[in-house]
C-alpha cells in the first residue's frame, strides 16, 4: 500500500511540475495573445473559472505530495513552503491585479505579467524539489 500511494505521490509531483510550467507559460504569454483566444474560438483560456479550477487542482495534488512526502519520506518543510509561496502569489496576482476580458499595459498589468508566472515557476521547483527529496529517501530506506 506505501509503495503504491509513494508511487502516486511521484507521478502526482510531476503533473503538478507540469501544470505548473503550463501555468507559467500560460500567465506569462496571456496579455500577447488574449486579442487573438476569441478568433480561434479559445476565449475559455481567459475565463477566471478555468483560472481558478486550475489553481483548485495545483492545491489538491500539492496537499497530497507535500503531505505524503514530509510524513513518508523526507520530514523538509523546504518544498511545502516554496509550493505555498508560489501559491500565494498566484491568488494574490489573481485576485489583486488580473483583469481578465482587458489588456492595459500599465504598471498593474506589468507586476502581474511577472509575478503571477514567477509563483508558478516556484510552484513547479517545489514539485521537483519534493519529487528528489522523496526519491532519494525512498531509495535509502528500501537500498535499492
């Protein structure tokens, strides 16, 4: 049962690295095509409740691996924090400054366009970070 939830955690931390990396590319390449969603039919990209669903399943997968990782394998608070930091720049970005149907090219919209993938970029670090800490920790343990 360990092995399969340890197993699970791993492929679960590299779809949150992948997500992530998808959310980075996706916030920071948003204000240079959102003219162009509505032509291909693609307007739910800038829709804030794909935005927000995204941001829902990065919290469940991170509350599973963070949490699996830390009691199962390498006790480091390292990737939870970094996982929440990034997090807590994204609602915060998201919240505070996204203005979603417009583009302005004010200072607002300049700190989103760098903040917002900057935690997503932390996000997915912290997913890799767990990732080799419970790797290696899991190989120590079984010497394999």
């Amino acid at each position: 049962m360990k092995t399969i939830k340890h197993n699970l955690s791993l492929k679960l931390d590299f779809i949150g690295f992948i997500a992530s990396s998808v959310c980075a590319v996706h916030c920071f390449l948003m204000p240079f095509i959102i003219i162009t969603l509505t032509y291909y039919g693609m307007s739910f990209f800038n829709n804030p409740l794909f935005e927000i669903t995204f941001i829902s399943i990065s919290l469940i997968i991170g509350i599973f691996t963070f949490r699996h990782g830390y009691l199962n394998h390498h006790k480091s608070l390292v990737p939870g924090i970094i996982f929440i930091t990034g997090l807590i720049i994204i609602i915060v970005s998201h919240f505070l400054y996204h203005e979603h149907h417009e583009v302005n090219h004010d200072l607002d919209n300049l700190f989103l366009f760098i903040i917002t993938p900057l935690g997503a970029v932390l996000i997915a670090v912290s997913h890799v970070i767990n990732r080799k800490l419970t790797r290696e920790k899991h190989k120590a343990a079984c010497k394999c």
